[in-house]
C-alpha cells in the first residue's frame, strides 16, 4: 500500500508538471504568433503610408453597424473590425472579418466597399486580404501625424483568445474621429488562459517617402 501510495504521488506530479509544460508550450505558440502577425500588419501599414501621403480618416470611428470602417492610402484601402475575433472557417466580406486589405481601381478616390449591388460612391471589394490569423482580433488602430505633419505615429494592437480568456480594462477616451480601444487582454484568472496573447506595436513613418 505504501508503494502503491507512493507511485500514486510520484504519477500524479509527473502528469501536473506535464500539463504545466502543455500551457507553457501553447502560451509560448499562441504569443509567437501573434507578435508576428502583429509586426505584419504594422510593416504594411508602414510600406502603404510611405508610398502615399494620401491618407483619409477613418470613416465610421464608431462603427454604425450598417456601414463599413475604412480608411484609405493612396489607392489602397483597408476595412476593419474592431474586437470581432475572426474565424478563418466562417468569413465573409460583409461582417465576418478582421483586417482586410484591398486595392482601388486606377486613380479612385477612396471609396465605401461592398461586395454587391454598389452605389455610385462605393467601390466592390478587389480580392481583399485578411491581414489577422485566426482567433485574433483587432483592439486598436491609429495613424496620428506627430509635430512633424508628414510623420505619422501608428499604433496596433491585436488580441488572440475568445472571450472565455479574455478581461477588459478602462483607459482614457479616444481622440476624436478615433475608435475607443476595448483594451482586451489576457485574463490571468481563467483556465484557459494559456489560448490567449496580446501583442502591441508602434511605427513612425514619414508619408510618401519625404
């Protein structure tokens, strides 16, 4: 019995030691991956805005959910969904989206997307790119000029996790014309807080290559 006992004790640290070295693994993973895909969209957002110094405000800051968030430089066009986890499995591109990345025809003015039945200020979605991973969500994105006009600070911030692993936390108002970040972040409370990282970069650039 007292063997028996023993060995108990002994199985039952070993399999303890092996969940923990599990949650380190996938935290370690879910992190990488989103850092990644972080400094993407960071690094392309960059080579856009040096390449053009037309840059538009984002429309629709508040996210009226009758009409699309945009904003355009130059003559590409990125549509985003603030705090919308996306599942790779089951998107569309009428809400079921992150960060998506297309580009307008010739010289067209930054324009509204759809997908079908456009208005004449509006301009279909060209083969858009999805610029998040699965399970991630866009918490925070801005392109403000600095003292310099033609510099401009761009700050990203991107979440993985579904809601289960996930907290909230307050931070000061936006800037007007700006989305207020939900400030998602990893609840370290939750049992499954090793499928959840969050990932927040920043860039200057200079717009159109001055």
């Amino acid at each position: 019995m007292i063997a028996t006992l023993a060995f108990s004790i002994i199985l039952l640290a070993a399999v303890a030691g092996f969940l923990q070295i599990g949650r380190m693994f996938y935290r370690g993973i879910n992190a990488n991956q989103t850092q990644v895909n972080t400094k993407q969209l960071v690094d392309q957002l960059s080579a856009d805005i040096q390449n053009s110094a037309a840059i538009t405000p984002i429309t629709n800051p508040d996210e009226d959910p009758n009409t699309y968030t945009y904003f355009c430089v130059g003559n590409v066009r990125y549509t985003v969904n603030f705090n919308r986890r996306l599942n790779v499995f089951d998107t569309d591109n009428v809400r079921k989206y992150g960060v998506l990345r297309d580009q307008l025809p010739g010289a067209t003015a930054c324009a509204e997307p759809c997908v079908q039945s456009c208005t004449p200020t509006q301009v279909a979605f060209a083969n858009p790119t999805e610029m998040l991973g699965n399970g991630m969500r866009l918490d925070e994105l801005s392109y403000n000029t600095t003292s310099d006009l033609q510099m401009r600070n761009i700050k990203i911030r991107i979440v993985y996790g579904d809601d289960l692993a996930l907290t909230t936390f307050p931070e000061p108002p936006a800037p007007p014309n700006l989305p207020q970040a939900q400030n998602y972040a990893c609840n370290a409370q939750s049992s499954v807080s090793n499928f959840c990282a969050d990932s927040y970069m920043s860039n200057a650039v200079f717009a159109g290559g001055f």
